[in-house]
C-alpha cells in the first residue's frame, strides 16, 4: 500500500493502471483500448466498424447491438433514367424501427442487385446521374438514413448480368461525384468492390466516399476455399489478403477498406448453406482447420473438402488482421446466414468492439 501511495502522489497513477492490466494477463493501449494479438483475441486500435447486411426477402428482425451499421439490401432502378425504390418497403420500415432500441445505429441503403439495374444507362447520363442523386438524397431525407453504398460491381462487362458500356467506369466516378455533391459532406458513401479491384475507377472514386467494401469472400468453390486470410495449398490464386492488398496497391488507405465477411457456407455447387441448415445440406461432414490459411472447411468420409466457410476461430484472426492492418473494420453477408443463436454476429462485434 505504501508503494501505491508513493507512485499516487509521483503522479504515476496511468503507470499503476498500466502494471496491474499488465499483471492481470493484459494490456491497455494509450488510448485505454484492450490491446488484441494478431489471432484478434486481443489487439490495439480504436472500436471498428460492424456491418451487417439484410435481405429484403427475409423476416428476421437483427439484433441491433451487434452492429454499427445495418445495410438494407436492395434499393432497385425502376427504370433506366435514375428512379429507384426500395425493395420491400414493409420490412424496411421494421429494419428503420430498430433505432429506438440503438439510437447509434446507422443504416445505409444499398442500391443494386440483378440484370434490372440500370446503372450504365444512369450513369452515361448528366440529366440521369442528377435525377438519380435526387432520388437518394429524397430517401436519405424520408427514412432517416446515414448513407447510400453502391453495388455495382462489375462496370464495363456484362458479367454482373446487366447492361454494360466502354465509358462505364468514367461514369461510375461521376455518379459518386453527383451524389457527394447532392447529399452533403455528411452523407456516408461507399460502394461495393470485387476482390481483384477491377472494373472501377477506383482512384477517380476515393475523393468522394467514405469507405470501399471489398468484398473478401466468394474467392473460390470447393476444393478451394471461399474465404481463406491467407494463401494455402487449399487455395485458388485469391487470398483475403492478397485482395487487401490489391486495393491499397491501387490507392485506397486501409482506413478506408471495410472487410467482407461471410456468414453461410459455400458448396462445390455454389450454393449458400445458412449455418443452421448445416446438418440438412452437409450430412456426415468433417471439420478440418488449414493453418496456413487461417480457414477452416468441412470434409466427406474420404477427406474430400465439400464447403468453404468461416467459424470463431477464423474470425478471430480477421479481426487481428483488420486491427493489424488499420483497416476500418468488416461488413458480412448476411445476418440470416447466421445460426439462431447468433454466434457469428456476437463473435465478430466482441473482437471489433
């Protein structure tokens, strides 16, 4: 007691406070954050954010204190001019009601989805680009929203399933520059991008968002892994990581990248398996953990991988690696993919908050 005294009255209360977090088996960082290690059970850095996408074809009402933000998907082009609505406006209005349990709660319409876009057409178009931030900036005022991403991920090609033209990734810069200047400086924008940083402008696009959701998942089918950090002999050419570092190759600062996460499993067939539909579609599997990718996957009897998918573990080192790497934090498709008990939305906000 007389040596606590003695550093009290030195006025070294920060140092005490610092030893005995450090006796008690952890750390404080200088900012009183818990300092994480890079398997995310620990690390430094401030509170990131927590994204979770739902679907309008779904009925869950999401837990609204396991995130930051909430993206409703979709907002859809009704034509080719720049009009839009929001898909299923019902439960949207539930998904907005979500507020007064957390008022911090920011919720973000994301625009896109199938070859009913419009975008190429909007976006080739002053008149149409204008209309279009019109229109988002009349929901941001109706619904109360924080912000717009942009799901159009595939500009210039028709791979995405829509319309496509050479000029598309010029346009697509103007339609973020219309929008910047339509709602504010306060209006939080991003926009979805693949994993290879391809098909967008994306330096031309940094000056006016907030933040480039990279997408992280969907890497390969099995035998390869969907979602792995880091590359492995279980892999295809696509890492977590090496997605990363495509976009900050092109300019984009890590504190800009919000990390795509996936909540379902992925099968050879490509079919998405919510986590508690585990045992109806992937009877008799095995679950393996590849180190080297930091991943795990499920096996048959003969050790054959038949899905790719994220558990605890693999967000944990996630987590590391968005903290390691100053990233701003993660975003997940989506909140119905997760179990009832919700074990992948608790997960991730413990590591990330």
């Amino acid at each position: 007691m007389r040596y606590l005294k003695r550093f009290l009255n030195a006025g070294h209360l920060a140092a005490c406070i610092l030893g005995l977090a450090v006796i008690a088996g952890f750390a404080l960082s200088a900012s009183g954050d818990v300092v994480r290690t890079s398997d995310g059970t620990r690390a430094a850095g401030n509170d990131k954010i927590v994204g979770a996408f739902v679907r309008y074809t779904r009925d869950t009402i999401p837990d609204p204190s396991l995130m930051t933000h909430l993206y409703y998907a979709f907002g859809i082009f009704t034509d080719t001019d720049g009009h839009i609505t929001v898909r299923n406006p019902e439960r949207f209005e539930k998904i907005l009601a979500l507020r007064a349990k957390n008022p911090a709660l920011k919720i973000v319409l994301c625009i896109g989805e199938g070859p009913e876009e419009g975008f190429s057409e909007m976006a080739a178009s002053s008149k149409k680009r204008k209309t279009f931030a019109s229109e988002c900036k009349a929901l941001m005022k109706r619904y109360g929203l924080a912000g717009i991403t942009l799901d159009w991920e595939f500009p210039t090609t028709t791979r995405g399933g829509h319309t496509a033209a050479p000029d598309d990734a010029e346009n697509y810069v103007k339609v973020m520059e219309q929008l910047r200047k339509t709602l504010g400086k306060n209006a939080e924008l991003s926009f979805y991008s693949n994993n290879g940083a391809a098909y967008v402008d994306i330096a031309g696009m940094l000056p006016y968002v907030d933040y480039v959701m990279v997408s992280g998942y969907n890497l390969g089918l099995p035998p390869k892994h969907q979602s792995n950090l880091y590359s492995s002999e279980a892999c295809g050419d696509w890492s977590v990581d090496k997605s990363v570092r495509k976009h900050i190759s092109a300019g984009v600062p890590a504190g800009k990248i919000l990390l795509g996460i996936p909540f379902y499993a992925r099968k050879a067939d490509g079919m998405e398996v919510d986590r508690d539909r585990f045992d109806r579609y992937l009877p008799g599997r095995t679950e393996v953990w590849d180190d080297e990718a930091k991943a795990p996957y499920f096996t048959d009897a003969d050790g054959n991988m038949t899905a790719s998918f994220d558990n605890e573990r693999s967000l944990g080192y996630k987590a590391g690696y968005i903290r390691d790497h100053g990233l701003a934090g993660a975003f997940y498709w989506h909140y119905d993919n997760d179990d009832s008990r919700h074990t992948m939305a608790r997960t991730l906000h413990g590591l990330l908050r």
